[in-house]
C-alpha cells in the first residue's frame, strides 16, 4: 500500500506516519529528514538546502524528484511507503505519478490532514524529537513521560529543529498556502483524495486514518 500523507507544516504527518508504519510495516519517507540528515552530512545536496530550509522556504523541485525517486526503487519500500512532506509542489505530485507509472506502481490513498494555521503555530512552537529514533513529542500536547527521557528508546537526546521557531513559521505557512495547497485539487480531480480532521486528539485521527486505510492501527 503506498500513501500520501499532505498536510500543512505542524499538521501531524510525522506522528501518524510513525504510527502507520509500525502497524502496517510500510516505511515512512519523510522528505525533511531526508534533508537534514544530508544539511547534517554535508553533501552536495545538504549545502544547498540549508539556507532555503532555514528561510522556511521549499528546496527546489529537482532535488526533492531525484530523492524520492532513487528512494522509492530501494528494496525496502517493497511492500509500500507513506510519503510524509512529498508531495510539496504540483510539479513533484506530476512528477511522482511518472515515476510510479514507469515502476507499475500506484498511490493507493491521498490523505489530507486539516489543521488551523493558529493551531499549526502552537504545534510547531512546542515540538521536540528524539535525535535517536525519531519520536515526536509536544511540551503540552505530547510530552515524554518521563522528562527529557524518550518514550520509545530511552535516550535523553532531545532536540529541537531550527526552522521552528515563530518568525520561520510564517515562510513555512505561506510557502504551503501558496506553493503545496494547489496539489488538494490536483489529487481531488483524481478521486483519490480523503479528508481527514486534523484538529482533533492524536489519537482520533489516528482511527479516522485507519478508517480510511482499511486496517487497525495502534496509538502509540
Ligand atoms: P514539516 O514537518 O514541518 O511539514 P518537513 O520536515 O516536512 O516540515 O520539511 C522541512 C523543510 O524541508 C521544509 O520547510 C522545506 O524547506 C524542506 N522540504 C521538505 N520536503 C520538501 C519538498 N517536498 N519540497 C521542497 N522542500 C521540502
Ligand atoms: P508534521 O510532520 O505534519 O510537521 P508532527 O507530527 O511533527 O507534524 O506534529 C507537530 C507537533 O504537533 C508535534 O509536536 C506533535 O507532537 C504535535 N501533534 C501532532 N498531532 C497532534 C494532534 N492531533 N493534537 C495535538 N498535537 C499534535
Ligand atoms: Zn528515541
């Protein structure tokens, strides 16, 4: 099953894409981490990406194609992969179908997540990770239970990104009104767009989510 998470900056893609790929064993590909951990590395790519990433701006279509692209032919998204941030322009979502047409493959569902830009500045301004596994945790939404200790692995490599901050955000909103908001009526003209309530509980959208997929998914 292959899956297109979309959804404004702070929506909750990462925290469901975490969750639907531990149930159904798809691989999540997260095209932010796929940047910073080349920002991180210091490849070719990480160099031009930092300072546009750190604008709250988009990296530029080539790039992101190339990336997915070489991604997706790896042998682990065999069984499928929930694209998390990929889509972001109507020339990778027009991109993305060649590259699944020349490969027999198909998105299987487009997932809209809705979330108010006020509600999206709370999230973004209160969200830490785990530099180790990747878990997603919120000062007040979602906090680690035990302090500055991740639920999942026990690190306590806490981090927070440079991109959210307050005065990133704005960019980061407008570049998904303007730039990323146009591939809703793209996918919806297809038939293959689900709306999901994006506002509600972590856990309520995750049952909205399993709603749509067909399959149970924990929270977790
Ligand atoms: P969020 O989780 O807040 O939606 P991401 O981690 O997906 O943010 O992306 C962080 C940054 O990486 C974006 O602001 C943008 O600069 C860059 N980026 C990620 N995916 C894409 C993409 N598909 N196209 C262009 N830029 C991207
Ligand atoms: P995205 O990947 O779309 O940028 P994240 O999954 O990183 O979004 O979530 C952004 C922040 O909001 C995180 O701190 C996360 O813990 C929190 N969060 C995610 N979903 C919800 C929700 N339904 N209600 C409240 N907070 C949430
Ligand atoms: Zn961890």
């Amino acid at each position: 099953m292959n899956i297109v998470l979309l959804g404004p900056p702070g929506a909750g893609k990462g925290t469901q894409a975490k969750r639907i790929e531990k149930a159904l064993g798809l691989v999540q590909l997260s095209t932010g981490d796929m940047l910073r951990a080349a920002v991180a590395a210091g490849s070719e790519v990480g160099k031009k990406a930092k300072a546009v990433m750190e604008a709250g701006k988009l990296v530029s279509d080539d790039i992101l194609i190339a990336m997915i692209s070489d991604r997706i032919g790896e042998a682990d998204c065999k069984n499928g992969f929930i694209l998390d941030g990929f889509p972001r322009t109507v020339a990778q979502a027009e991109a993305l179908d060649k590259m699944l047409g020349a490969r027999g493959l198909k998105l299987d569902h487009v997932i809209e997540m809705q979330v108010d830009d006020a509600a999206l500045v709370e999230r973004i301004s209160g969200r830490y990770s785990c530099k180790d596994c990747g878990a997603v945790y919120h000062d007040k939404t979602k906090p680690t239970k035990v302090a500055g200790k991740c639920d999942s692995c026990g690190s306590a490599n806490m981090v927070r990104r440079p991109d959210d901050k307050a005065d990133t955000v704005a960019a980061r909103l407008k570049a998904y009104h303007d730039q990323t908001a146009p591939i809703i009526p793209y996918y919806r003209a297809k038939g293959a767009l689900k709306v999901v309530d994006g506002m509600a509980d972590m856990d309520v959208v995750t049952a909205a989510i399993a709603k749509v997929l067909g399959k149970p998914i924990a929270a977790i």
